[in-house]
C-alpha cells in the first residue's frame, strides 16, 4: 500500500519559516519524481517545486530564492524549507510521488500565515 504523509504545517507569522516533510512508504522512492503542490481556498493547485530522481529541482516563479526542495532517498522522505513566508502563500500542501504512469498524493497539510 502506498502512502506519502505530509506533516510540518502550520501557522507562521510573515517573514517566517516553515519546512515539511513527506514520508513515502511502499514505493521505490529513489526513482519517483517528488514535487509539492499547494492550493488555496477558491484556486486552482498549483505546483511549488519539484525534484527529480538524480535530484534536479525546479520551482514556481513565485517561490524561486525562498523555498528549497530537497529528499533523502534513505529516509524515503522529501523536504520544502520554506522562508519569508507571505500571506500568499498560505494554502494546503500537498505533495505527490511520480513514476510515469502512476501518481500518488498525500493528504495535505495546512499552512497558514498571518500576523
């Protein structure tokens, strides 16, 4: 049974840190592409970052020089560090594990951010 669970939301003041985490477990993680997707209330989910299995990243625009994605292939496990956090930011994450043809998603976690 595959399973990716996301944790390390939650509410943060502009200008701060955050970093997720998402736990993969029944699948070769060393080859998926791990990205991490976020969707606010009323829009569309959108891609944040993405990491491929040799550990090539990309990022959305919005997010460039502020989030990190990362993973640890031992851990089965792929990281955002997120900083300067915005209000814009704030949505739910989500992250999602991809080896062509199958996709797999977790559950989300919130992230909020508000002074």
């Amino acid at each position: 049974q595959v399973q990716l669970v996301e944790s390390g939301g939650g509410l943060v003041q502009p200008g701060g840190s955050l970093r997720l985490s998402c736990s993969a477990s029944g699948i070769i993680f060393s080859i998926y592409v791990m990205g991490w997707y976020r969707q606010a209330p009323g829009k569309q989910r959108e891609l944040v970052a993405v990491i491929t299995s040799c550990g090539s990243t990309n990022y959305a625009d919005s997010v460039k020089g502020r989030f990190t994605i990362s993973r640890d292939n031992d851990k089965n496990t792929v990281y955002l560090q997120m900083n300067s956090l915005k209000p814009e930011d704030a949505a739910v994450y989500y992250c999602k594990g991809n080896s062509s043809p199958r996709d797999y998603w977790g559950q989300g976690t919130q992230v909020t951010v508000s002074s």
